[in-house]
C-alpha cells in the first residue's frame, strides 16, 4: 500500500468509526426517551390525591367507568363481581394473563381497589 492507500484508508476508517459512534448515541437517546415517555404514561394515568382516572385520548382503545356518561365510545359500566375482593381480583387476573398477547403493565393498589394497566 502506498502513502495516499493508507492515509485513504484511514480516513475511511475514521469516518465509519465517528459514524457508529454517532449512531450508538442517537439510539441510546432514543431508547432513553422511549423508556422515559412510556414510564411517565404509566404513572400519569390514575391521579392518586383525586382519586380519578386520566380523561381517556381521542383513540378508540380507552374505556373508562369514570368518562361521562355521553362519551359512548369511551364509557363502559363498573364490572360486578360476587365473592370478596380479594377473589374477584384473582380472577381478573387470570382472565388478563390467559389473553394472548396481552401484558399486564401496572398492578396498583388505589383508594378503593385496585388499577390494572393493560
């Protein structure tokens, strides 16, 4: 290899190594982000001192007990149950983990029961 070869070469060498480093750190913000964006989601969607949910978002995969009752594409009734809580949640469980492609996000004890995100 002759001077110019080399010199090329490293030179090449360099701006691959400066562009995966460039990429590594996009994706690693990206991830960050995403992780980020996802957790505050998570925690922002029952109001503790409230005691009420989030409004549910224009999209149509948001039912709540707590929209109002003209909102019918959003509103649904509370679910009854017989037995004690305890039981009732158990069972609400195993219907949720038995669904496919179905992950249970959040378990929360709130004031007067429980808050599942799934």
């Amino acid at each position: 290899m002759d001077g110019n070869n080399v010199a090329a070469h490293r030179s090449r060498s360099q701006r691959l190594r400066r562009t995966g480093f460039t990429l590594g750190v996009a994706s690693l913000f990206l991830l960050i982000g995403t992780t980020a964006c996802q957790a505050a989601t998570a925690q922002s969607a029952f109001d503790q001192a409230a005691g009420r949910f989030a409004a549910c978002p224009d999209s149509p995969n948001c039912v709540s007990t707590q929209a109002p009752a003209d909102d019918s594409e959003h509103t649904i009734a509370p679910l009854s149950y017989t037995g004690s809580v305890a039981e009732a949640r158990e069972q609400l469980l195993a219907v949720i983990n038995a669904q496919p492609r179905t992950t249970l996000v959040t378990d929360q004890a709130v004031a007067g029961g429980h808050y599942f995100h799934v």
